[in-house]
C-alpha cells in the first residue's frame, strides 16, 4: 500500500507537466483547428526563462578583498551581485534564492509575446493550409526555437535549484502512521502539482465563467457559426495562443528545478503530450488532463522495480504501449467528441 | 524499353548518368584550390547522398502518393542496420545477406507497425508512427541492450562467430565488409592534372542498388497501383464507393517504403559497420520527411534531389568556421566584417540545424512543391516569353491544393 | 420481388427516430423516386441502403442478398453506384484518371497489387475509360485536373464514373441540388439518355419536382422518417396526402 501511494505522488509531477502541456496543444488545437508541433519548444522556453532571470540576477561585479588572498597570494576577488548590492545582501540573497518563482512574473508576458507573434506571424497563415503542412511548419520552428536555446545556453543541462525552503523532502508516511522515510516526497515537487492544479482550474474557470471563455468554448464546438454570429474570433483565438503559450511557459518555469533545463527538453516532453492528447481524447480539455495525470502515474508505476523485474523495460514503453491500446479500442479517446478529426 | 515512357526513360537516364559520374561531377575544383572546400566527391559523403537518396525515395512512396505523413521512418532504417551488423557478426563479411536480411527484417516491422497505424488516418497516423518510433527508439536504447548494445551502439568484434567467414583476419583485425570479395572500401584514385577522383566501391554498389530503387518507384508511379495510392491522397470516400478498399492500397505502400527504409539502413551498415540506436530517433524521421517535401514529395526526382541538397549543404555548413568567414568577407571594411561574420556564425558549423530548420519553415511556407516546382516556376517564366502557358498533361508535377492528409 | 428490398428498416438518432419501418421495393429497370421534405428521412434511408449506417433493425436486400454490415466497397462490388449531393471526384488526378480507376475496380476488384505494370499499357481499361469519356463527350478535357472542371462538368464525370463500372441499380442524391436552371435541364437530358440507353435501375432522391416528375416511373414520398405512399407520378400529383405533407410546403 505504502508503496502504491508512493508510485502515485511520484507521477503526479510528471503528470501535471502531461496535463499543462496537453491542455494547451488542445486549446490551440480545439480553437485554432491547428497542430502544434512547437508547443514543446514553449515548455523548454519558459524552463529556459528561469534560467535567464536566474542568470540576471546573478550578474555581479568585482571588487578586491585586500584583507585575503587565493591561493596564489593574490588579493581574493570577491563577486557581489549587483541585485545584493542594490538591496542589501539579505534581501537580495532571498531575491536570488526565489529565482524560479519570481520568472513567472517574467515568463508570463515572455510567452505571451512569443505565442501572439508566433500566430500573427506563422500560425496564422496555416489555417487553410492542411494539417501536415500544418505539422511540418511547426516542426521547423521547433527546430529552430531549440537550436537558438542551444546556441546560446549551450547544449549541457543547467541546474536551476529551487528556493532553499522547499527544499528536502516531506514525510508523508509519518502523516498517514507509516514508519518515517517510507513515503518522502520532495517539497518542491509538491509545489509544482498544487501550481498545476492551481493553474488548470484558472484555465477552466476562465473558459466557464467569463463572456470571453464562452465564446471560445462555442468557437471550440462549432467555429463558423460564432464567426456568422459577427464576434470576432480570430482576435480572441490570438489571444487563446497567447494563453495556451503562456501556460506552457509557466509549466516550464515550474520544472526547471526538477529536470535541469536542456535544449532538447521540449520534443521529449512533445512526444509524450501529443500521446496524452490523442488518449484523452482531440479537442478534450478535460480529456487532457486526466490523461496527463492518468499516463504520469502510470509511467510512475511501470518504473517500480518488482514490475521492471517482471517485464523489463516497461517504464519506457508503457505509455506508447496504453496509446496505442486506447486509439485501437476507443478510436476518439478517453474523452474525445465526436466529429473531432474524425476519418 | 524497360516498360516505360520516353520521358521517363530521360529522367531515369539523367538519374543513372548522375549517379555513375558523381566522382567527376562533385568534384569540380582542382585539390588544393580555394574552391576544394565546395567537394563533394569524398567517398563517404557520395556513399550518403545515394543512401539517404534510398531512403527518401521509398518515403515518397507512402507520403507523395497517398499523403500518409509518418514521422516515425527512422524506426525502419535503424532496424535495417541493426539486422545487418547481426549479419556482419553472425554470418561473414559478405553484404548481400545482410542487406537482404534487413529488407525483410524492416518489411516485416512495418507490416506491424503500418497494421496498427493506418487503422487511423490524419494527424492521428502521424502521432502514432511518432509513437511507434520514439518506442523503438527507447527500446534500443535500454531494454534490447542485448540485441542492439544500448547507448554504445552494435558493433564488429573479434570475438564474432562469423560462421561462414572469419572471425579475425591473417593480420589479426577485423575483417572488412565486400562484396563477394570485393571490399566495400576499396578505392581507385584517378589523378588528372590538379585534381584527384575517387571511385569507391562501395559507393557504386549504393549507386547502383539506388538506380534499381529509383527505377522500381518509376515503375510504381505509373502502375495502376500508384494511382490507386493517388486516388487515396485526392479521396477516399469516393474510392470507397468506387468499390476499392483503401486500406490494403496504404497498408503495401507503407511497407513499401519500410523495405526501403531497412535497404537504405542495411547499405549504411554495409558501408560502415556499426548501428546505434540515434538513428532512430524521430528527428532521424524528420530529417527524412524534410529531404522530400524539400525535393519535391510526389514528384520522382524530388527526393533524390532533396537528399542530395540537404547532405551536400550538411556537409559544407558544417565544415564553415569563423576564419573561413573572415576569408570570405575580407573584402569588407573590418567593423562591418565581424558584423557580418557575428550574424552568419550562428547558422553554420554546428549551426547547421538551425539553418536546416529555418530553411524547412521557408520550404513549407512558400514553396510547398519543394524544389521540383521550384524549378517549373522558374521555366515557366522563361517559356511564357517564348508562347502561352500550355496546361502541361503530366498531373505528378503539379502542387496539390487539397490537403495531403485524409481528414 | 424488385432488385431492391428495403424491409421494416428503423434507424434512431439518439431521441429522433430518422427512419420508422420504411419499406421499399424498387422494380428492376425503373427509375424510382423517394421525394419528401426536409428531415423526413431521404439521406439517412440512402446511407442505410449503402453501408453507411446500419440501420437498428430491418433488412435491405439487393438482388437477393444482405448488403446489411457489408462495408460501401464491399456494396459498390455488389453492383451499386452511388452520386453524390456535391461531386465526389478525385480532383488531384486528371479526368482520364478519374475514368480509369472505376474500370479497374469493376476489372480487378477491391484491391489488387498490380504495382509493375503501367496504366497505359492497360489497354482494354484504357479503351473503356476513352470510350466512356466520349459518351458523356467530356473528351477534350481529359488532360485537366479534375478540380478544375465546372461544377456540371464534375457531375458529369461523376456519373461517368459510375456508369463505367455498369452498375445494376444506380442511387443518386441530389443531383441537381444548387443548380442553375440550365444545369438542371442537362443533367435531365443526361439522366433519360442513360436510362434509355442501358440496363440499369435507378434510384433517385431529390427535392426538385421538376426533376422528379420528368424521370420517375415510381415514386416514394416519405415524411417524417416513414414512407407515406408509394404510386405512379401521375397519381402522386393528385393526391391529397402529398399535398398536404410536401407539394403545400413547397407551393
């Protein structure tokens, strides 16, 4: 028991990272009627600016210790972050520290801006266009968005650690009266599924309570009909990718603390979420989501050793090996509709 | 002759005069020259032009036809190469089984795979191959490590049985692919004046194997059933009630161009004996789909040309450093010269994907009869001055305007 | 007994029912009409008769045997051709092609792997395919694209393909839905020149009495999912039933 429950908080990290980027492939995908394959990019974008405004905030100055010296006898240079400097070494230490939270203050309208001239720019031109050009348009730019992170990061992963507080890990076993140390679960992973929960429910409050979510859950069901009823979707749906953009984004700041950020972070992530879209069912948000959390899980399982010991090497299939079982059986998903990319 | 029209009979000729004169036709510079850079004629990178030529030839096969985007090829070649290393390891040196065995070896993983994936249609089949493949290409890398030797790669060893060859040479190494005797890496070279060609054996064999595969896709072009998997791209619903099933019609095209995908992966093998589990991956695929719709994708040159363009332009961005620009621009006043050299040096060298990338946006964006339309674009231009446009009778050397996937 | 039966066929949509124990019996060589209003069920029963829909209960039967459960080419085999409301063509290929391909399904079946020979050493097929063009007198366009042809053009060629194939009973939807009146009248001139000309059963689904009563020898009104009364042309005109459920919503 103690060790299912284990297997269980260990995917939902994993899958909340499914879940937030498959809710935006669908938001695009159900709005825009287009097939993102850049939509990984963005993921590694946002990982990639926590690194930037770690990397700011950490850009100091030098100046000479006279009263030490290195070990060659010269005077020590000492480097002073400017933000400490600014603020004091205590204020700007804790600035520092919470690198990664405070980059969704700035990855939020990064991403916007990227995902509006992305659709002004390109998307927008495909819309007509069938979907494997579709697919293939995006596919260079996702070449292209993580040679120039290569370029200029390098092609080594870049720690990006997370706030000193969160980490360490919680004991869960001792909540629920297990031994200590049966079930630990690291604090900032805790944070990142709260943060995705956090964020999914904005998402879906927004599209259910807002005049503007209406209309784009209407433009999901039906496109031309809103388009008749003289709203103008198209600006709304700019908006929608700006949005879809900046969640991706922000699921990428999250994660950096977990998995050093990489160039190539995104296609991984982008296989795997396009698997989770197509089992959850195309144009299904809450499709999306629960098989995010659902293939997260279960991905979490498969890499417990007595399952390996069974069949090994489960862990790196069994989520291509569920897809391919739900497509054959329910052709339209976990929770797909009907008349959605059908044949 | 050879059952096929006038027009193809010149197409094939160019293909076959194109491929057997490589080693002159690449090498146009003198060795030594300024110009020598811009050689292409190294054994290696002709033996890659036909090899990935192959392989964007049977690609066409299930994309330009039928419209069956799958991103998930690379799956099919590395397991040709993984069946024709075991070849090398188990039987002996001789190319023909092992390239014989990873066609079947290929044909029949895509038997499977295509089974599976063509029951859905649309961006659906895209995902699943991109599935299929990244699941193979896990596999290889961790849980078949005794099949495929993980993240090292297969490769030739001493130990190997090689029942019906040697296991170690007279001097102690390991012995080297041939063909039936003849070694794969045997070259003549032919010094004329300042310039120095090389005539690789392998080479010729990838050349000739490629002049076959190229003239088996004519064939299928012009069959009956290529205008059946043509007929699948334009509409299904009206070839179902035509009274045609068109799932067996993309099932064959699809292993197909899985056959020659193993063929392809067989001769890299057969060239260079090792297989690695990268060659899977499914920016492999994508490389593949790129060099087509580059090429052209439904034309019959279009891929050979794409392959070629891409490995020829590969080759000669990556060998691009810093002092090479600096050569270049030197005419340039010095500030406006490293102005220049800054902005070039992210797209060349190891920036080569990156231009790649940009490159494939720019295709799909404006040109997307890739560089076969292109080039009727730029005839057409000169022929309107001549006479009046005539609609031209052949319908494969016209984009498509109605979408390439069944949606 | 007529080439077609349809027997006691029910087909529900959730809380609608489309088709409420319809029965029909097409006669063979006859050109049988259904006429009905908007939502009374036209599309749905010509989906069930191939193989689109399966309707909940009820059996269609063609020439004595099931089409029930056979997949649309399994039914086209069968000796069924279907035109389409909007033309069904294959617009990447040239209208040559769009002839040739029938022929070969009606020669090799539904598939066969015929990958080395060439089309145009098919001569046979290719003779039909030309001789086909030449009746519908579509042969100087058929180097075109498909695609590019006018819409009655598209129609005519979508005929021709059906035709080739010599189908015993032959289901148009729509003909001439969206036509112009001209239109209209050649696809009329077309239609009495096939049936005069072949052995063949036509059934035809249409919402222009123009059309219907030019070429109908029976006709079928359905309303509301079920068949309301099934008689000659003549008696149709007059029947106070079919006024009040189509001809008085359509005058």
């Amino acid at each position: 028991m103690d060790a299912v429950l284990l297997q269980i908080l260990n995917g939902l990290d994993k899958g909340s990272a499914y879940a937030l980027i498959a809710l935006g492939l669908t938001l695009i995908f159900g709005t825009l009627g287009v097939v993102n394959f850049a939509h990984g990019a963005l993921f590694m974008l946002g990982a990639f600016c926590a690194v930037t405004l770690s990397r700011i905030l950490t850009l100091s100055f030098e100046t000479i210790d006279e009263t030490k010296v290195d070990f060659l006898g010269n005077p020590l240079k000492v480097k002073t972050p400017y933000v400490e400097s600014w603020f004091g070494p205590e204020t700007g230490g804790a600035i520092i520290d919470w690198a990664v939270p405070l980059s969704i203050l700035f990855a939020i309208p990064v991403m916007i801006t990227i995902g509006f001239i992305m659709e002004r720019g390109l998307i927008k031109h495909f819309y007509k266009r069938p979907h494997a050009d579709q697919i293939l348009v995006t596919f260079g730019l996702a070449i292209v968005l993580q040679e120039l992170i290569k370029y200029f990061f390098g092609a080594n992963p870049i720690p990006t650690p997370a706030p000193d507080v969160f980490k360490g890990s919680f004991d869960f076993g001792v909540l629920l009266g297990y031994d200590p140390n049966v079930i630990i679960y690291p604090y900032w992973r805790m944070v990142y599924f709260l943060f995705s929960t956090i964020i999914i429910g904005g998402v879906f409050a927004f599209l259910q309570f807002t005049t503007f979510g209406m209309v784009v859950r209407a433009g999901m069901a039906d496109r031309e009909t809103v388009g008749l009823l003289g709203i103008n979707i198209d600006k709304r749906f700019t908006f929608m990718f700006g949005l879809a953009a900046a969640v991706a984004g922000i699921a990428g700041v999250m994660y950096a603390p977990i998995n050093s950020p990489n160039y190539h972070m995104g296609m991984d992530f982008l296989v795997l979420s396009f698997v989770v879209v197509v089992v959850g069912g195309m144009g299904s948000l809450p499709g999306a989501v629960l098989a995010g959390f659902m293939l997260g899980i279960l991905e979490s399982f498969a890499s417990m050793n007595w399952i390996k010991d069974i069949i090994p090497g489960i862990d790196q299939i069994i989520i291509y090996v569920v897809a391919i079982i739900i497509l054959l059986t329910r052709p339209r998903g976990l929770m797909g509709r009907k008349g959605v990319m059908e044949d | 002759m050879l059952g096929i029209s006038k027009k193809d009979m010149t197409i094939l000729l160019v293909v076959i005069v194109l491929a057997l004169c490589a080693p002159f036709i690449l090498n146009p510079f003198p060795t030594g020259s300024a110009m020598a850079q811009f050689n292409a004629g190294y054994p290696d990178l002709m033996q890659r032009f036909v090899i990935f030529g192959i392989f964007a030839i049977g690609f066409n096969i299930l994309f330009g036809l039928t419209g069956y985007l799958s991103f998930g090829h690379a799956a099919f070649l590395g397991v040709g190469s993984y069946s024709a290393v075991w070849m090398f390891k188990l039987l002996s040196m001789n190319v023909v089984p092992a390239i014989l065995l990873s066609m079947i070896v290929a044909g029949l993983f895509s038997v499977l795979i295509g089974y599976v994936s063509l029951r859905r249609s649309g961006i659906y089949f895209s995902i699943l191959t991109l599935a299929f493949a990244q699941m193979s290409f896990n596999l290889a890398y961790s849980v078949l490590t005794p099949i495929t030797n993980g993240e090292t790669g297969l490769q030739l060893t001493l130990s190997d049985k090689r029942y019906l060859g040697q296991s170690v040479t007279e001097s102690g190494s390991i012995p080297v692919t041939n063909f039936f005797g003849l070694e794969m890496r045997s070259t003549y070279d032919l010094a004329v004046g300042g310039w120095n060609f090389q005539f690789n054996a392998g080479y010729y064999l990838c050349a000739i194997i490629m002049i076959v595969a190229f003239y088996v896709s004519m064939r299928i072009f012009r069959s009956p059933f290529g205008l059946m998997l043509r007929a699948v791209k334009s509409n299904q619903q009206r070839l179902n009630y035509t009274g045609i099933n068109p799932k067996p019609y993309t099932l064959a095209a699809f292993v197909i161009s899985g056959i020659y995908a193993g063929l392809a992966g067989g001769l890299m093998a057969s060239m260079d004996p090792l297989a690695g589990a990268e060659r899977m991956q499914w920016t492999a695929s994508g490389e593949v789909v790129l060099m087509t719709i580059l090429g052209g994708a439904g034309t019959l040159i279009g891929p050979v040309l794409g392959a070629g363009f891409i490995k020829y332009f590969e080759n000669i961005f990556s060998k691009i450093n810093d002092t090479v620009l600096h050569q270049w621009f030197a005419f340039m006043p010095d500030g406006l010269e490293d102005v220049v050299v800054f902005i070039v040096h992210p797209f060349v060298g190891k920036g080569w994907h990156l231009t790649l990338g940009i490159l494939f946006m720019l295709v799909v964006t404006f040109l997307p009869g890739g560089l076969v339309e292109g080039g009727q674009r730029i005839a057409k231009l000169f022929k309107r001055e001549k006479a009046p446009a005539v609609p031209p009778s052949d319908p494969e050397h016209h984009p498509k305007e109605t979408p390439h996937v069944a949606e | 007994m007529g080439i077609l039966e349809v027997k006691g066929v029910n087909k529900r949509f959730g809380g609608l029912q489309a088709l409420g124990d319809v029965n029909l019996s097409v006669a063979e060589n006859t050109v049988h009409a259904i006429i009905g209003p908007n939502g009374a069920g036209k599309s749905t029963l010509l989906n069930c008769l191939v193989g689109k829909l399966i309707p909940d209960t009820g059996s269609v039967m063609f020439d004595g045997q099931s089409v029930l459960g056979r997949t649309p080419y399994e039914i086209n085999q069968m000796g069924i051709s279907r035109v389409f409301q909007t033309p069904e063509i294959f617009g990447d290929l040239t209208v040559f092609e769009n002839m040739v391909i029938p022929c070969f399904a009606k020669r090799d079946g539904s598939f066969r792997m015929h990958a080395f020979e060439s089309v145009v050493q098919e001569q046979d097929i290719c003779l039909q395919a030309e001789q086909m063009l030449v009746d519908v007198n579509m042969q100087d366009k058929r180097h075109m694209h498909a695609a590019s042809l006018s819409r009655g053009d598209k129609r005519r060629l979508e005929m021709a393909m059906c035709l080739s194939q010599k189908p015993r009973l032959l289901l148009l939807d729509e003909p001439t839905a969206g036509m112009a009146r001209a239109d209209t009248n050649n696809t009329i001139d077309l239609l009495k020149e096939i049936k005069s000309t072949r052995d063949i059963t036509i059934a035809i689904i249409e919402h222009d009495m123009h059309v219907v009563f030019s070429l109908a020898d029976r006709i079928t009104v359905l309303a509301q999912g079920t068949p309301l009364v099934e008689d000659s042309p003549e008696n149709i005109r007059g029947n106070p039933k079919v006024r009040e459920a189509y001809l008085g919503e359509a005058a």
